[in-house]
C-alpha cells in the first residue's frame, strides 16, 4: 500500500499501487491547475480513505472535491455516482522517492481534452 497524507496527518488516503503503475496526469482544467495537483487515478474499491475532509462542488455536480478539515490540503477527487469506477488521488501528498522519475503527462482539461505535453518527476 502506497500512502498520500496531507500537511497534517489528519488525512491519510491508502491506494495498492504507486503512481508508476497506474493511470497519471496534470490537468490544466480551473479547478485542477488552481489546485496545483498531479492525480492518480484509481478504482473506488481500491482505495481507502481516513480522517475528516470538506467536500467542494462545482458545475454539473458530478464530482466531490475533498481537502482536510484540519489543514485544507487537496487530497483526492471521488465521484457522485457509486457507479462510475475511477477516483483522482493527489500524488503530490505521496512519498517524495515515489515522485523524483514520475512520468506526468500534461492533460488539456481546459480546452482540447488531449494530452498536450510530458514531463518527468515533480
């Protein structure tokens, strides 16, 4: 298990797999690029939540947005309907050494809907 914890531990979010075997990217959507976030992306089943978090909503609704209550750092994204299979988790909360050789493809969420570019490592 792999560990993303916010600023002050009062959140911690458990996925199986580090961010090398699954699904990243960096969206430059107006929340997402505002957020500063890299996202993860896994299956709702799989992951496990602890701790107290805000839920933020926008647009369609679709989506909940949560951040610690504690110390306000953006930990993951879930989705409203229980039968959609993916969720976001912020990698930048993940271990350091997971992240220095992260392939992070840059994802035009605010336009196009393409990946737009790659970098490496955060």
């Amino acid at each position: 298990m792999v560990e993303a914890v916010c600023h002050c531990g009062a959140v911690r979010v458990k996925v199986p797999k580090p961010p090398q075997e699954v699904e990243v990217k960096e969206c430059n959507c107006s929340i997402c690029r505002r957020y500063g976030s890299v996202m993860a992306y896994y299956s709702p089943k799989d992951v496990q939540v602890d701790g107290p978090t805000d839920i933020y909503m926008w647009d369609d609704r679709a989506i909940e947005f949560h951040r610690c209550k504690v110390c306000g750092n953006f930990t993951h994204w879930s989705p409203v309907d229980n039968a959609l299979d993916r969720m976001g988790v912020n990698v930048r909360l993940m271990p350091p050494e997971l992240l220095t050789d992260l392939r992070i493809p840059k994802f035009d969420g605010a336009g196009t809907w393409t990946i737009i570019g790659e970098r490496r490592g955060l």
